[in-house]
C-alpha cells in the first residue's frame, strides 16, 4: 500500500473543484488560527461545535472524497481514544484540595453527589475478578471531550489548509503577517525559509515510514513466535532505523544547502497569483464575515 498517495496527510493535492483553494491564504491563516486558539479555555460545548463546523467545511469543500476519507477516520478514531482513555484515567480521583475543605461541606458534597456522577456501576464480580465500582463524574467527561476535539481540530484544520494550499503560498501569508517584525531586525526570511524546507520534508518521512513496513512485509517476521520481549525488541530496532533514514535525508539536504555559496531568499516571489473573478471576491467576504461569527460566538458561547 502507498502510503503517501492513501493518507495525503500534510500534502498539497492538485486541483481545482475545491472552493477552498480560492479563498485568499491570509484569510485561510486566520480562520485556522481560529481553530488552533480559540478551543484555549473554552467550554466543551465550544469544542464540539469546532469539530462540527470542521466536518461540515470537510463534507462541503468538494475534494475527492479519496483525498481526505482515510486520513479523517484515522484522526476521528485517535481523537475517540485517546478521549476514551482519558476519561477512565481521570475518574473517580478525589483532589488534593478535598482535604483542605471545611468539614461542614461534607452534606452539600452528599447531597450534590447524583448531579456531580453522571454513571455509576457498583462493585461487580464475574468468575474470580472483581470489577468496580466505578464512577463517570462530569469533570472527567468534560476533560475527555476536550482532549479527544483539541486534538481533532488542530491536526485536521492544518490538514485542510495544507491539502488546498501551497506551500509557497503559506510561506508568502506568514511573510505579510510577519513584516513589522523586520523593521527590529528579525530574521524572518530564514525563518520562513526553514518552514518551507520543514513543509517539503513531510513527504520523505512518509516515504521512510512506508519503506519500513515493506520491509517488515516482505521479510515475513512471525511476532507470535518471537514473544513479547522480543517483538518489542524489534519494535525498537524498526524505529531507531526510521529515525537513522530521516536525520541521513536531512543531512543530504543540508550538505546540498552548503554547497551552495549564496543563497537568495525573496519570500514575495512565493505568492501565487490568482485570476480575479466574482466568485473569489465572494469566497473571500464570505469567509471575512465567518471569521467575525466565529470571534462573537466564541466570546458569546465559549467561555468555561
């Protein structure tokens, strides 16, 4: 299986049916800024609505549906994980504080205990092991929620970007948003420029990654056989190996930097020129005009 063409997972697919190519980058930039900021001390109702507006722009951006399918169920299936174990990790623990309360809390605490559990199963025995009891309370639903979204929506909404974007482009937004920070003398066209070279990097670690598991396919290993101790072993050797491939393909591309005497960086090359049309001055209101909604409901609807 190929990889890099099943989960296009940081990579910029060709194309032109996606209305999410046309929107201009910088607006791009802000929205999934938005993503990536606003979910910071927000409630889990806010969460949640991030992920449904992310499926949402997902079902109805009109990319192939080849192009994110896979990559989406993976995501959604280690969101609902890592949430789900998050929240068997985070149940039933008193906190540190509950000792330093009044005493006379104690009723209220009794009292409010049925609205502060949301599930209890009590102590069960099935053959010769005892399960239970166990206690669902609302603050560890509420930190398993916001687990499993935040880490939905900061790894889908770049994926998005990425997928529709390229990469010069991106370089070019960062460049516009950056440029009072040269007037101190920061070096922001390197900076940009080792972004670039990070973003093109993504393709060679999932063409390594893809090279290793031919090469476990192709030799056959029987991990039952070998045990645990050493299938782990194993384990351990495959992932040294991939790590040994990228830092040899990082050490190539910086022995061919070097060997260059002068390189030149003009990062206002890097945008792409698009013709103007009705529909992207539309696309681009549009998208000004959610970037508004979305900053008002935040302050409206997001808070703890």
């Amino acid at each position: 299986m190929n990889l890099i063409t099943k989960f296009s997972i940081g990579q910029y697919v060709y194309g032109n049916r996606s209305w999410l190519r046309i929107i201009d980058i910088r607006l791009k930039i802000i929205m999934v800024m938005i993503f990536l900021i606003t979910p910071i001390w927000a409630g889990p109702i806010w969460r949640l609505s991030l992920v449904v507006c992310l499926l949402l722009i997902t079902f109805l951006s009109l990319l192939p549906s080849r192009v994110w399918w896979r990559s989406l169920c993976v995501l959604s299936s280690l969101s609902l994980l890592i949430g789900f174990i998050t929240i068997l990790a985070s149940s039933d623990i008193q906190s540190l504080d509950s000792y330093l309360r009044s005493p006379n809390e104690l009723q209220v605490i009794v009292e409010n205990n049925k609205e502060w559990n949301i599930l209890q199963i009590p102590s069960q025995k099935i053959w010769f092991i005892n399960f239970g009891p166990y206690n669902l309370s609302r603050k560890a639903l509420e930190l398993g929620i916001k687990t499993s979204t935040l880490i939905f929506t900061l790894v889908h909404s770049v994926n998005l970007m990425l997928l529709t974007t390229l990469q010069e482009d991106i370089v070019w937004g960062l460049n516009w948003f950056l440029y009072p920070l040269r007037k101190i003398g920061l070096p922001i066209s390197k900076w940009l420029f080792q972004l670039l070279i990070a973003l093109r990097f993504i393709p060679l670690v999932q063409e390594e990654f893809q090279n290793i598991i031919k090469s476990v396919s192709v030799r056959s290993i029987n991990f039952r056989n070998l045990g645990l101790k050493k299938s782990f072993n194993i384990l351990l050797i495959l992932v040294e190996r991939l790590f040994q491939n990228i830092f040899l393909r990082i050490d190539q591309g910086a022995e061919s930097l070097l060997s260059k005497k002068k390189i030149i960086i003009k990062t206002n090359r890097f945008r792409t020129v698009y013709p103007s049309k009705s529909i992207n001055v539309i696309l681009n209101t549009l998208s000004i005009c959610f970037i508004f909604i979305a900053i008002y409901l935040r302050k409206l609807y997001g808070a703890l």
